[in-house]
C-alpha cells in the first residue's frame, strides 16, 4: 500500500493539520501549532517514530496519528541540547530535571 503524511507545518494559525493520503482514504490529525523558533530535525523525528510504529505491527493511521503526537511532544518538552528532545520519553529521566529548550 502506498501512502504519503503531509505535514502541516509551515502553516497559519493555532492549529495543524496533518494529512495521511492512500488510495482509499485521507485520514486527518488536527494538533497544536507550537510557535518555536528552532524546529529542525522535526520530519526526521516523525518519519522515524513513524517507521519504528509501522515496523511494530501499528496500522498506518494509529502510527501516524501516535507519531505526530510524539513529535508534537518532543517539541513541548525540549532540552537546551537542541530544538528536539526524544528523551522526554526516558523514565529514568527525574521530571525536575526536565527543562525547556531556550527559545
């Protein structure tokens, strides 16, 4: 089955939406715009989520719809390393450590 995720990123307003497109279907995931200066690094953080779920059994749409919301997550809760932080998700991680990326 082919299937193309467009990214909503670059748009305006509050919210995105993101676009799952097969030729059966376009499947739709409104989430947060998040309005932060440094986002690079946010396709290739999706596109791996994505795969790794997809690579798990995922069917297409839960994975994206579980990968964007991590994406969107990675954003939410960045370290000073950089714009992404996928160790948000590392419970051994204490939450008081936890810090937003300067912006």
């Amino acid at each position: 089955m082919g299937a193309v995720l467009v990214k909503d990123g670059h748009g305006q307003g509050n919210t995105g939406t993101d676009r799952l497109v097969t030729a059966q279907s376009v499947d739709t995931f409104a989430h947060p715009r998040l309005k932060l200066g440094k986002t690079h690094g946010t396709g290739c953080h999706l596109s791996s989520a994505l795969a790794a779920l997809i690579a798990l059994g995922t069917p297409l749409p839960e994975a994206s719809a579980q990968a964007i919301a991590w994406t969107t997550q990675a954003l939410e809760h960045g370290f000073d390393e950089g714009p992404l932080s996928v160790r948000y998700l590392d419970d051994s991680i204490n939450p008081t450590q936890r810090s937003r990326a300067p912006r």
